[in-house]
C-alpha cells in the first residue's frame, strides 16, 4: 500500500505525468482543489483535454452561471471557462487525457 498526503501535491494534482505524481500517465490527470472564497482562475482552454469539474463542496462562477455542491461542469476541448469561487470551496478535477502544457489563456474560438 502506497500513501501520500493532499498537501504534498502541486495544486491538489495527483495522477498525471507530472512531478510529484501517483500514478505517473498521460492517460488522465486527476486533483483535488480548495479555493478560499474570492479566488479565481482567468479565462481559458485546452485544445486536446476535456476537463471535468465536480462541485465537492461550496459555490462557485464558471461562464456566468452558479454551481453549487454536488454539480459536474463538463468542458469539452476548444471551450472557455473561467472559475471564480463564491464561497469557500473545493472540487475534484478530471482531464482527459492528461495533456501536459495543454492550458491556454484567454477566450477559444468557439
């Protein structure tokens, strides 16, 4: 059995191919994410990855639109989105596949 602790990660980033990692793949990325109400994330994309968003706990502004705990945000490859967190929150984060160097500011053209 291995362990590991949430803190010793880069951003909540656990499975991907990236240092530290878990599970080192290009397959999948995976973390868990705790913001502090009123952090945000600038607008931005990826061209290879979906990512998916799950709601753990808190509020939270993506694309003008609430979600709250609970709630899973798909965005697919060339979409935007932005996060801004309304309350203290966290998430759990999938990107498929794991695409490194694969985030890309500003507004896709959607």
């Amino acid at each position: 059995m291995e362990t590991a602790k949430l803190s010793d990660m880069i951003g909540g980033w656990f499975v991907g191919n990236f240092e530290p990692s878990l599970s080192k793949t290009n397959d999948v990325e995976v973390a868990v994410k705790t913001y502090k109400a009123g952090d945000s994330e600038p607008e931005h994309y990826h061209k290879l990855a979906k990512e998916i968003t799950v709601i753990v706990s808190g509020t939270v502004r993506m694309n003008n639109t609430k979600f709250e705990e609970g709630d899973i945000i798909v965005i697919e490859p060339n979409k935007s989105t932005d996060f801004h967190a309304l309350t203290d929150t966290v998430t759990t984060v999938v990107k498929i596949p794991g695409a490194n160097n694969d985030k890309y500011l500003g507004r896709a053209d959607d």
